[in-house]
C-alpha cells in the first residue's frame, strides 16, 4: 500500500525518527494506531454523555422518589450522642451504651 504524504510531514516525521531505533514505518503505523484509539475513546465518551443526558430525567424522579421514602422514616437519634463503655453493663441487664 502507497500513501501519499506532503514533503514537510515526511521532514518532520524523519526529524522525529531520527536518533531513535524507529524507523518511519512503525512510526507512521504507531501514529495511526494512536489516532484509532483516541478516535474510539471520543465515541465513547460522545455515547455515555448522550445516555447520561437520556437518563438525567429519570435519574432526577428517582431519587427525588427515594427522598421521599426517607422523609417518612421515623428519625434515629445521633449515633455522636451515645457511647459504649467495655465492661459497663455486663454485671446488670442494661447494655454497655449510654447517653451522654
């Protein structure tokens, strides 16, 4: 296969090759297999930015939905107001917490 190249892109890829053990070949091969990758990657991230956008309103109910789930729980007291003090408690009925 033949490809065409301006002579400025060849003088500036033989530049870049010269002093390496890279010939210009695998330079042009390593380049394009670059170019593909990050091509890819653009797609991909094109594909999940549109699907989080799809999805943005249904997430949004969602947890609005679920909010409200959790605004009808009863309320538990700070856990911060309570603590446990080792062997307290294991000579009579009552647990080792207390309030504070």
């Amino acid at each position: 296969m033949v490809v065409g190249l301006p002579e400025e892109m060849l003088a500036g890829i033989d530049d870049l090759v010269s002093g390496s053990n890279q010939s210009r070949s695998l330079f042009i091969r390593e380049a394009c297999h670059f170019y593909i990758e990050e091509k890819r990657k653009e797609h991909l991230r094109e594909q999940m930015k549109t699907g989080y956008q799809e999805m943005a309103e249904l997430n949004r109910l969602l947890a609005e939905e679920m909010a409200c789930d959790f605004d009808c729980l009863p309320r538990l007291p700070d856990i911060g107001d309570y603590f446990c003090t080792a062997g307290e408690g294991l000579k009579d009925d009552s647990p080792g917490w207390r309030k504070t």
